[in-house]
C-alpha cells in the first residue's frame, strides 16, 4: 500500500459519485452517474424510486473509476453518505414491500389517525397545532396506513434509504445517528429513538419503534462489505463501512465550519445553513438540531426546500434560448444565466420573490411570492431575485440560528451548484454581509465523508487535524460596502412579506382545497 485513501459514496438526489481521496483533501479520482430517471411518478406530485437501483449505480460509477484510475489496493475504508428523509419498508426479510418514497414527494396524508386528547391539549397551548398538523400529513407512514392499508399490515421494518443501503452492503440492519433524521420518532438530542410510542414527539409519526434500526455513532462502522455487494458493485470484500451521515452534515465538516462562528451554505436542490455546535443547540424553539458526522457535535440547520432547484424550474419554463445557447457552448444553462447577474441592479430594482413551493414548518402559511413586479423587469431579474430570495429566507434562519447559540457567525463557506459561480458567491456576501470562501472542490459532501472516515479510523487524531489537513480556502469573497447598505433596506422589506401575506394565502389555500385544487 503506497498511501491510505478512502473510497467515498455520496447518493445524491439526481445522481451518484464515486471517488478515491486522499489525508490531503486530494480527489484523486471521481465518477458521477446520473440517474435515469432520478424518480417515477404514479400520482402528480409523488416521488418514488426501486431501492435496488442505488445498489446497480454505486457499481456503474465505481467501475467506471477504477477503469479509469484504479487505487482500490489503497483504500482502507469506505465511507457513505446519503440524501436524508426518504422511506423503505419491508417485513424482516428486508425485501421492499414497495418503492421508496422520496424527501421530494410531496403526498399527503389526511390525518385520519388522531392524536391522544391530553396530546393535543398540549399542543395547542405551546401554539404547536399546526406546526404538528404540517407534520403528520407529510409523514410517509400515516399516507401508507390511509393508503396502502394491506402492505402497512405486512410492515415490521420500517427505515430510511440509508438504512437499506447499508443493509445491502454490510447485512446490518443499522445507521449512524447523523443519517436518521425526517418524519421518525428520532431524539436528535440523546441520538437515540424516542423510548416509547407514549413519548409526545414519538407519537407524532405513528412508527412503531420496534421497526427501526439500530442507531450507532458515526465513527463506529456498520460492518464489513459483503460478498453479495462486492459482486453487485465491484467494490472489494471486507473494506469496512462507514455511513458516517448525511449528505448536508458531511457538506459542513468538508467546508471545514467546525466552529459556530463559521457556518456553511449549501446552495444544492435544498438550500441550507448549518452551524456546528458541542452543546445542542436548536434552530428556534420546538425545532431539533441534527447529530453531526463527527461523533459528539450537532448540527443547527434552516433549511429551504428545493431551494436551487427553483433555478431548474425556471430555466425549464422560461429559458429555452438560454438552454440552446449553452448546449452549443458545452456549459449548463445555469452557467449561461449567470453572465446577466452583473447587469441586473443589486434588488432586482425592487423585486422580491419569497423560495417556497408551499407551507414550510416555520411558515405554515407560506407559498411562493413574488412583489414589486413592473415593465422593466425581464427574466433575468426574476433569476437574480429568486437567487437573493433564497439568501434573504436563510438569513433569517442564521439570524435565529445566531441568537440561540448566543454566537455570531463572523465567516461563510459555501458549496453545492450555486457556489460555482463568483456572482452567487458575491451576492451572498453582500446579503449576509460577512466574508464568504470557496475551497478545492466543489465536491464537499464526498469530501466530509472522507474526513469523517479518516477521524473514525485514528488517522487524524481530532477533527480539527482533519480539516487543517484536508479543507484549504481557494478563494474569498468579501462584502461590497455599498450593496451591503442596498441589501440591508431590501431585507427589511421582505421581512415584512410574510406577515402580510399568510392571510390572503391562507383564505387562498382554503378555498382551493374546497375545490380540490
């Protein structure tokens, strides 16, 4: 063995990467494979995928690296690391009673199953009601025991896609506690289930706990690579396996923000901001924070839901040309827009869009927005607007994130498909008004992974070592005095938005529901 390099897996929502890296922070050879399609819908808004596909991808991906660059005799481990909150159940074979339901569906249960009285009585007088209305309608096992009654009744596993995963690799029915996390009766404080089925929280998501897996650290492997998985994948036998978490907390460690003075933006199909903290320390009130992949740390997250992904619906919708112009140039469409951003006016020259599909849990009342629209506007402000929307919503959030941990965030990393452009870049320094950097790759969650793996296995002896090691600052943008002073006067405003708006939208919503809408 000439070096030690692990071998990272990142299962992303459209696509998956396969890559060899190195103590150094080096990728020392990637492969992307993208899915064909990423999902199927048998309903307008559902989101479904055969588990078994990420099994034939990951080995697609993998062949292809090491038939370009072949280091596996090098690998002492690999990590793994998932998109979060999306459902396989099955009985104790741990064959698929149906398709995984994914993060994206956007199904809803009718709520049939109520809540205990006492619960409820409860809930309403912590002003809770609808945040925990929100939450049962969205949770996969009550639309399956409305639905789908027959195949509920068979069901005695019940699991997130990382927990499959790593099933079909290591014969594990585990996870690491830094990927247990969605619409399961999960105690994100003392990373554990909740006890019971009494519990307040546990009670929410009607999922027996005896369902579940078993959670471990992320620092303790899951097992060994199985023979069935190496024949499936190409990767070798006995390799010990790590899920070391998901996708969003191996994005903050591969930033290196392991401080809660420095967060990390994640400008990818959701658009987050995360800190990391020792203590637990919760975005706002009644909100969990998440276990990081370093074992002992968390995780405080605002999230927005599809947040760069309204860049792909707009581009499909509205960009046509633009799309054309950039399949002849050999660049995505995205690339092409950005070359407008400079020659729109910081503001949008007064348009405001607020970044949502729907209600959010912090915004139960919310739907998309978009004010201040006039003659003048073409669609290169509304993508300009949609893009400072999205910051201006996670601002907020970090505002909030800020106040609760008592600490201000004084520098931002950034990373996911937004972060490759430096106008992005420089818009949400200028929004947040703090100095935001880019490091090597773009690639940060494959690069989490790997240091997450490196910590477990002793080769660094802190995760402080590992980033001074393995992340390195390439390029820094600081806030631009002037369009700092701009921002300022067009965030307050659209602070205002919501407010005055979740009435009309509400009454809105109503009457569409009575119409079936």
């Amino acid at each position: 063995m000439k070096q030690k390099l692990f071998l990272t897996i990142d299962v992303g929502t459209q696509s998956v990467r396969v890559s060899f890296i190195n103590p150094k922070g080096e990728i020392l050879g990637l492969e992307q494979v993208k899915y064909t399609p990423p999902y199927f819908s048998k309903a307008p808004g559902f989101a479904e995928i055969n588990p078994d596909d990420y099994m034939k991808y990951i080995g697609t991906a993998y062949r292809h690296l090491i038939g370009k660059k072949n280091l596996i005799d090098d690998v002492i481990g690999v990590a793994i690391t998932y998109f979060r909150d999306s459902v396989v159940i099955s009985k104790d074979d741990m064959v698929p009673l149906r398709p995984a339901i994914l993060w994206l569906d956007q199904r809803r249960a009718r709520g049939d199953e109520k809540l205990p009285l006492f619960n409820r009585m409860i809930f309403k007088l912590v002003g809770m009601s609808e945040l925990i209305r929100l939450n049962r309608i969205r949770t996969p096992a009550h639309w399956l025991k409305e639905n789908e009654p027959a195949i509920w009744e068979q069901t005695t596993r019940y699991m997130n896609i990382s927990t499959y995963i790593n099933y079909k690799f290591t014969g594990e029915y585990k996870d690491s506690n830094a990927n247990c996390i969605g619409h399961m009766p999960i105690d994100y404080k003392h990373r554990r289930w909740c006890k019971n089925n009494h519990n307040l929280t546990g009670m929410i998501y009607g999922v027996d706990v005896n369902t579940l897996c078993e959670m471990i650290p992320p620092d303790i492997p899951i097992g060994r690579i199985n023979k069935e998985a190496s024949q499936i994948t190409g990767i070798k036998a006995g390799l010990p396996f790590y899920a070391v978490g998901s996708d969003k907390g191996c994005e903050t460690f591969g930033l290196g923000a392991f401080n809660n003075n420095v967060g990390a933006l994640s400008f990818g199909t959701s658009a987050t901001i995360q800190t990391t903290n020792k203590r637990y320390v919760t975005p706002q009130p009644l909100f969990p924070a998440y276990p990081s992949v370093v074992s002992g740390y968390y995780n405080t997250e605002t999230m927005i839901n599809k947040g760069y992904w309204m860049l792909t619906w707009f581009i499909k919708n509205f960009c046509e040309k633009e799309t054309e112009i950039a399949k002849k140039n050999g660049i995505s469409p995205e690339e092409e827009l950005n070359k407008y951003l400079k020659k729109v006016p910081v503001g949008s020259q007064g348009l405001l869009i607020q970044p949502f599909w729907g209600p959010t849990l912090t915004k139960p009342l919310a739907r998309g927005n978009m004010v201040g629209f006039m003659e003048n506007h073409s669609k290169y402000h509304v993508y300009r607007a949609i893009i400072e929307g999205i910051d201006y919503e996670l601002k907020e959030g970090l505002e909030a994130i800020e106040k609760r941990q008592k600490k201000k965030v004084t520098s931002l990393m950034i990373s996911g498909g937004g972060s490759q452009s430096d106008e992005i870049c420089q818009i949400a320094a200028d929004i947040f008004n703090v100095p935001v950097s880019k490091i090597q790759t773009y690639e940060t969650s494959s690069l989490g992974a790997a240091m997450a793996g490196f910590v477990a296995m002793k080769e660094f002896p802190s995760p402080e070592e590992a980033v001074k090691n393995m992340v390195k600052i390439t390029k820094t943008f600081d806030p631009i005095p002037k369009n700092v002073e701009l921002y300022k006067y067009y965030y307050k405003q659209y602070r205002k938005l919501y407010p005055a708006l979740k009435k009309p939208i509400a009454d809105i919503t109503l009457h569409d529901e009575a119409l079936g809408i």
